[in-house]
C-alpha cells in the first residue's frame, strides 16, 4: 500500500448525471482529489456495505465545495450503498485481469459476444468478482470506433427475424455480472485479458437483487423520485426513524398518471435501490381466478413479502382489483377487495412491507382504499416536457451506435405528447431501421455476423425519422 493509499475520505453518495450512467466513473470535488493524491482516471476503492472499484473522473465545477461522490445505480449495487448514504474511498491499486468471466443478469436472456468484441467494450475498466457492469459504456462519437464491434442479444434479433435465431445486434443495454477473475481482487481489463462470456444468468446474488431498473434508468421524473424515495425508501431502510418520532411509516403509496409514463419501472427501481424484495401482482390477472383463488393469491402475496421484508408489493392497475364500490358488479371485487383492506390493515409498520399501487385513473378506486393507514400517500407521473423526453430519449440510445447526425434535442422538441413508452418505441424502431440497412449484407446461415458488417452498423436522423412516420 502506498501512502495515498491510507488515505480516506468519507463521502455522500449522490446520483449520476446522465451521460456518465454505465461507464463505471464517479466523480468528486476537487478539494477530495488532491487530499487522496488522485489523478483523473485513476482507480479508487469504494467501501459502503460493500467494496469495489471505480475510475475517478474531473469533477462537475457545479459540485464544487460539496462532499459528495457522484455515482450511477451499478456502482452504487456493487458498493452496496445508496443515494444519501456515506462511504469511504482511497486510491487503490489494481491488477491486470489475465481473465474475466461475465454472465447475463437476466434469466432466460442469451447473449452472443465474442471475447475480442467484450474486451473491446469493457477496455480499462476495473472490475472485482460479483460487481455488475452494462454495455452502455461507450457512446460517444470518439468511443464509436470500439462500439461498432457491437453485441448482440437475443430480443432484438427475435423480433427481427421470428424466435429460433438465438441471438441479436447490440442495440441497447445490457446488464452484465463478473463471475469471476483471475487474479482475483481489483482487476484492469486490459489487451491482455480474456474475456469469457456465460451463455446463462449465474446464481451468485438472490434474484431479487438483480439490478435490472436504477433511477438512472427513468427520464423526466425528478419530482417522482424525490418523492417516492422520502416515502418509501426511507422507511423501508431506517423503520427506527419513525418510530423514534412516533410516527407510522407509510403502508400504501398510490402511483397514477397515464399508461406508459413509468409507474412499474419506478416501483421496481425503489425496491432495487433500498434493496428491497419485489413482487408484482397484476389487477386484471389475480381478479381472473378461480372462485376463493383471487383471496388467496393476494394473502399468499402478503405471506411472502413479509416473509422477505423489507419487501414492496406492487399492485398493477389497481382499480381492476378495487374499483368503487358503486362500481362494483361482481360479488368477487367486493370479497378481494375486503382481503385486500383487511390484509393492509393488518400490516404492522415494523413489518416493513410497502404496497404500491398504480393506475391510470385514481378516481376509479375505492374510497376505502384511500383512507389514513392504507394508500393514504400518491405521487403523480405526468406526461414528460421536452427536457424529460430529451432525458428518456438519452436513456434509450444509451447502448447504441449513433451517427454523428443524430441530435436528441431534435427529436425531443417535435415528439409533445409522447410517453416514456411510446419513446422507447421510437428508439427500438429506429434500431431495427438501421439494422434493415444492413440486412442485405448478412448471410444469415452463418452463426456469426462478420465484425466488418457490425462496424458499419449506426442508427441515423433517416433511421429516427422513418421510425416517426411509422
Ligand atoms: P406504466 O407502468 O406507467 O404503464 P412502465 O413503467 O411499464 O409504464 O413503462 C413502460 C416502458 O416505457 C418501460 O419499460 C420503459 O422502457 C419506458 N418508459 C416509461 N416511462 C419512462 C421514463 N420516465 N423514462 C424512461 N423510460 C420510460
């Protein structure tokens, strides 16, 4: 250990700006840098409940004087900490990786990518066992020169060509978690690493933890995250707050806006960020059982989350399951939703288990549901200005090849009205635009597609364009 190496700074994890998300860099004041003797791209050591590794970037002057660690989702996962909390970092020191094996996060999700293309996309990073790490990482013009390697992955392909073809471009982001290195510790991936792709997701964190939606990955929804996080994330990590101030920590929390704006990514990416255990319900599906089922199926949803507290239950379109009681036809609502209100009720604060509704039109739900001690708290997702949509159209572009003719702001300015949902469309058909282009040139019987094809590979204004009129 050198001697900058015994040095430490304690500072308070903030969230990443957008063009840092997946590249593995965190920045902080300059004031810090000097203290621990750090130059840009050097390599520190992050320790929250747990330790990894990240390469320091130049400071944002607009941070200047504060005692933050600006960091995106991945590597607050890998430092086992959160937005708010203090960690401690010092420079370290680094081995070269002889080699590094990654594997997908998603289950069922196979991918397809040489060494020599991952390397080329994972090229400086430093990386230690169990860390996640995610294919946006080189989107800027100078960086396109390695990108065009590009991965594949199997959605987009199957989309493209029907299922059976197992494989598919690189047009998007993907999440990927290093199973092992050799040597082991903090490892540089380097010319001379092998890098090792799994086909399949390995077990080596519970599922639940899969990293799969971080708040970076939302557009448009500062005020939402801000709100949800004080509500929910809060209680769900400090429960002692609340009591201490003889308050009950809230039970039920009520997303609404319309379709598409971002309500389950949200609930997903609070329960990711305080590490939460996660289950979905969807209304329509529960309300289709068999007689006495629906009952059961939501008490066996309760049993599990406070199994595996702290947990979130998120109730997908919620009116479905407790529409007004004047509504109400069937005698099914009016027994689920007495379960449901009897469940909630019976939820202690201490159990910390949070029910997050959603629905598009709040004022279809039950009064019942709405009083003090159930989902008495509701935050709003609204349809996102130009600077959300230049936002989302940042995040959906993340992983891919643009041309240098492609100006978001652009295409965030003419798309008023446009959801999340309906941008991330947009992206998609813009890829599959640019992938027609390359269409005529690929053989398709061959299992790979040649790197010099893949090069040429980049999504274009036309691309985004023809996407628009479709
Ligand atoms: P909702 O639950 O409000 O109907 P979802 O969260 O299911 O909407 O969003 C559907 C898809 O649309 C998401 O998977 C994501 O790709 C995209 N999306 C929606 N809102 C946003 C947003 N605010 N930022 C980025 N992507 C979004």
């Amino acid at each position: 250990m050198t001697d900058n190496e015994k040095i430490t700074a304690k500072l308070k994890v903030a969230e990443a700006d957008q063009r840092d998300v997946g590249k593995g860099i965190v920045r902080v004041d300059d004031s810090f840098r000097e203290k621990l003797g750090l130059k840009p791209f050097d390599v520190i050591e992050i320790k929250g409940g747990k330790s990894t590794s990240a390469l320091i970037g130049r400071p944002y002057p607009s941070d200047s004087g504060l005692d933050i660690i600006r960091m995106d989702g991945l590597i607050r996962i890998n430092a086992k900490t959160s937005i708010g909390e203090y960690v401690d970092i010092r420079k370290t020191d680094w081995k070269e990786a002889k080699s590094v094996t990654l594997a997908p996060v998603a289950k069922g999700m196979q991918i397809y990518a040489p060494s020599e293309t991952l390397k080329a996309v994972f090229m400086n990073r430093t990386v230690s066992k169990g860390d996640f790490i995610s294919t946006t990482s080189l989107r800027r013009s100078r960086e396109r020169e390695t990108f065009g390697k590009g991965i594949m992955f199997e959605d987009f392909f199957q989309d493209f060509f029907g299922p059976g073809m197992g494989q598919s471009f690189g047009l998007g982001e993907i999440k990927l978690q290093v199973i092992s290195t050799s040597p082991s510790g903090i490892v540089k991936i380097t010319d001379m690493t092998e890098v090792e792709l799994l086909p399949e997701a390995a077990e080596i964190t519970p599922e639940q933890n899969v990293p799969t939606v971080m708040y970076e990955d939302l557009g448009g929804v500062k005020d939402a995250i801000t709100k949800i996080r004080e509500m929910i994330e809060l209680p769900l990590k400090h429960p002692e707050l609340f009591d201490r101030l003889g308050i009950d920590a809230p039970k039920g929390v009520l997303l609404y806006g319309p379709p598409g704006t971002g309500k389950t990514m949200l609930a997903k990416a609070v329960a990711n960020e305080s590490d939460a255990y996660f289950i979905s319900v969807n209304g329509p599906e529960i309300m289709s059982k068999y007689y006495g089922e629906s009952e059961k199926g939501i008490r066996d949803v309760f049993e599990e989350a406070e199994k595996n507290a702290p947990a979130i239950i998120f109730l997908d379109e919620i009116d479905s399951i407790a529409p007004k009681r004047a509504e109400v036809t069937g005698e099914v609502e009016r027994r689920v939703v007495a379960q449901l209100l009897s469940l909630m009720d019976g939820l202690k604060a201490r159990k910390n288990v949070i029910v997050i509704g959603s629905t598009n039109r709040p004022e279809a739900i039950d009064m019942a549901l709405r009083r003090p001690g159930r989902f008495d708290r509701e935050i709003e997702l609204r349809v996102p200005d130009t600077e959300g949509r230049l936002e989302i159209f940042q995040i959906h572009t993340r992983g891919m090849p643009l041309a240098e003719n492609v100006n978001l702001m652009d295409f965030a300015q003419i798309t008023y009205g446009f959801v999340g949902a309906d941008i991330t469309a947009l992206c998609r058909e813009a890829a599959m635009s640019s992938l027609r282009r390359i269409l005529p040139k690929i053989n398709l019987n061959e299992p790979e597609i040649p790197s010099e094809i893949l090069d040429t590979l980049r999504v274009t204004r036309e691309d985004f364009e023809n996407a628009l009129k479709d």
